[in-house]
C-alpha cells in the first residue's frame, strides 16, 4: 500500500471516528431533552432532581475545602442513597419510565378536522355553561398527545358521541359516575367515573377541593386538558401542563380551550383551503 492510499484510508477512518462521536453525543442529547422535557411538570421528580443537584454541590464543596465530617457523611449518602431513592421512589419513577413510551405517533384530537373540533367544543362549553349555572360539580379530560388508557380501563366505558346532554346527566347529582371525570378522546366521551391521582403541589390554595387537585394532578402527569366546574361556586377552571387556569369567564374558557385543540402544525393546503371557503361563502352572501 502506498502513501496515497494510506493517508485515504486514514482521511475516511477520521472521518468515520468524528461521525461516531457527533452520533454519541447527539443521543445522549436527546435522552436528556426527551428525560427533561416528560418530567418538567411532575412535581415529586423535579423535587428528587432538586435534592440531588444539592446534595452533589455541598460534596464537591467539602471536598474542595476538606471538610472532613460532613463529606464523609455525604459519601455514605451518595453510595446508599441512590438504592433507597430508588426504592421510595420507584412509583414516580415507574410512571416517567411509562410517560416516555405513552407519546402516540397520531392523536386523535388531531384527526379531527376544523368541523369536528368546533362540535367538540360547542357541546362542551354548552355542557360547562349549564353545570356553572345549576352550580353543579364536574371535570371534564381531554386527552392529547400523551395517552390516558390507564385511566380509561379503570373506569366506565362509554365510547359514545360527545354532546352537551350527555356531559350534563354524566355529572347530574346522585348519577353513580358523578363524582369521577370524564374522558374525551377526539370527539368521542370514551369513559366516565374515572379517578385521577391527587397533586402534591404545595402551593395549591388550601380552599380547592379535590375536584381542582385531581385535575391538577393529571394534568402534572400528562399533557392532557383538564376542565373543572366548581360545585361550591360554579366557577370555571382550566389545568394545563401543571398549571391551574382558575376563574375562567366561559369566553375566556372557550377561547383557551380552541387555541389548545388547535394542532401543532396546521398544513399551508388547508389554511388556503379555509380562506378560500371563507371567500366562497362571503360571496354567496352577497
């Protein structure tokens, strides 16, 4: 083998040897989004994160001044302390491991065309704007990109059409399912009576009941749109990402809950598409 042949072969084994580590970091970049990103809203895990980060900088500290007592006892911690986070935290744990694998590729809600998503949230808000006015308790699911069957298969199916009746006796007082949540994917009401865990939030106002942790709760857990009705005081709340939207007027509510069901991406073809009904129905206006 001659000189030219060798400095190829070293040229395309470099080359090789730079797209390997470029491959390398990138994954490990995008586990560390992927981990960050499904554990941003729940609570007890960025706790823990918290816990951790602190621990590891009081270590590093001790070690760079000698302090001798207090690194010993951080040594014992970071030895032992991973085994016992784990086994006391291994629901939360389960659950971030489970969120990771629980991204649909297509959603319902995102099927739905323009039509289909204002029925979805004309029958609900007509189903809200009755259950504030009659000030009866409700909490209304709509699952998203991150899936809900969990809680579906533990409650009453129904998989019927969505409508402001059905909403409405769902959470008519003394019906059986009264007390639990309802499901919707897409535009069907999949299952009532569904029970979703409590949020550990400290900073929840101590005046909201259950309803609002729940709510609170699955929507920490998942992407979903959780909607609650107060029994009390028949105000409207929204929980999205973490975060309780309380108060809402119905407009208010209405106009957050068609700007969440509004897909990611709307495709440039179906926008002209609109407008261009839009322009037909104008002129036949006229």
């Amino acid at each position: 083998m001659n000189i030219k042949d060798g400095v190829k072969s070293m040229t395309i084994n470099s080359i090789w040897t730079m797209l390997k580590v470029l491959i390398d970091i990138s994954l490990v970049w995008i586990l560390v989004y992927a981990v960050l990103k499904n554990l941003k809203n729940n609570v007890k895990m960025v706790m823990l994160l918290k816990g951790a980060l602190i621990i590891i900088i009081v270590k590093a500290l001790s070690d760079y001044f000698n302090l001798t007592t207090i690194g010993l006892i951080l040594e014992y911690i970071l030895t032992w302390g991973t085994l016992a986070l784990i086994i006391i935290f291994q629901p939360e744990i389960r659950n971030a491991l489970e969120q990771l694998g629980k991204k649909q590729i297509l959603t319902r809600h995102r099927s739905l065309t323009l039509d289909e998503r204002e029925k979805v949230v004309y029958e609900i808000m007509n189903a809200i704007d009755y259950l504030r006015k009659a000030r009866i308790g409700g909490l209304i699911v709509i699952e998203r990109e991150i899936s809900l069957n969990d809680y579906i298969q533990k409650s009453k199916n129904l998989s019927a059409e969505i409508s402001s009746e059905l909403l409405i006796s769902i959470f008519f007082p003394r019906n059986p399912l009264h007390d639990g949540g309802v499901i919707i994917q897409g535009n069907k009401i999949t299952s009532a009576g569904a029970i979703f865990p409590i949020s550990l939030n400290g900073k929840i106002n101590k005046k909201l009941g259950t309803r609002h942790r729940a709510a609170l709760g699955i929507s920490e857990e998942s992407d979903c749109i959780s909607i609650i009705i107060s029994e009390e005081t028949g105000k409207i709340s929204m929980a999205i990402n973490g975060i309780l939207n309380y108060n809402l007027s119905l407009d208010d509510a209405r106009m957050l809950l068609i700007e969440e069901l509004k897909p990611k991406k709307e495709l440039l073809l179906d926008d002209e598409l609109e407008e261009e009904q839009s322009e037909a129905d104008k002129n036949e206006e006229k």
